[in-house]
C-alpha cells in the first residue's frame, strides 16, 4: 500500500528538537515515524467509542463509596 506524503516544515522549540531526534534514536524509528505513529493514534482515539457493554456498567458504583477499601476488606475476610 503506498501512500502519498507532502513534506512539512515545523517550527518547535530546540529542546523539543532534542527530544524528538533522541526518543526517536533509543527506539530505532526515524523522527517521521515518531511523528506519524504519534497521528495514527490520535487519530484512533478520535474515532473510538466505547463499547456497549461498558457503557452499562459505568456508574455502578457510587462515586461517594470507596471500592479499593471494600475490596481490601474482601480480601482481609477471605484469607481470613
């Protein structure tokens, strides 16, 4: 699949700069594909929705109740 790319000048801050070439280094990607993954996802996060499921079960659970201290208390009941 080949996709047609445009090139694009930006203007960031040189620490930015830095970062971006180094990340890029330590993972073996160049700064374009950091970049592009970076989009993709962003990308994907745009389009994402929940699935009905989840839907169903959000708020449950009051928010006023602490459910890790009643777990802890399960678990402490449980072992015994």
């Amino acid at each position: 699949m080949s996709t047609e790319t445009t090139k694009l000048t930006l203007r960031l801050p040189s620490e930015d700069v830095a970062f971006i070439k180094a990340y890029a280094r330590r993972h073996g990607l160049s700064v374009t594909e950091v970049i592009d993954r970076y989009l993709r996802r962003i990308r994907a996060l745009e389009t994402y929705s929940p699935p009905p499921e989840l839907d169903a079960i959000t708020g449950l659970i009051p928010s006023e109740v602490d459910a890790r201290a009643l777990y802890r208390e399960h678990q402490r009941e449980k072992q015994g």
